[in-house]
C-alpha cells in the first residue's frame, strides 16, 4: 500500500468500523516494531505475518483469526 501503511489501515477501519470483532491481520514484508506493538495495542491485530509465508500456515492462520472473531 504506497499511499500509507498497514497500521494506518488499521486506525481509519477501527474509527469508521468500531463494531467489527477483533481478528485483523497484517501481511507485510515491511515493518518497524513499535508500530507493531501499537496494533497489538490500539487496533485489535490478531497477528502480524512478514513475508516470506508458506500458502498452508497462512489459511491456518486466517482460519484462527476467523474463529476468534466469530466469522467460522
């Protein structure tokens, strides 16, 4: 996303979407910790994924996410 980053992705889904349960992801081969940190804390991320990341372990993952946000 060349225009912002994923935490900030995350800021303008929880001000226009607050109702949404927590099971965000982020999928970046980019990343600075503090703002990792900031999503775990701020912006409900279930789980930070940097590349690279094998196709099996990522549905597992997306599976979990759903099952903690009440989507499975």
């Amino acid at each position: 996303m060349p225009e912002m980053s994923g935490v900030e992705l995350l800021k303008i889904i929880k001000e226009q979407f607050p109702h949404l349960p927590p099971a965000r992801l982020i999928l970046s081969g980019f990343s600075h910790s503090k703002e990792i940190e900031e999503t775990y804390s701020k912006y409900n991320l279930y789980k930070f994924i940097s590349n690279p990341w094998e196709e099996v372990s990522l549905r597992q993952i997306i599976y979990e996410s759903m099952k903690k946000g009440n989507y499975a």
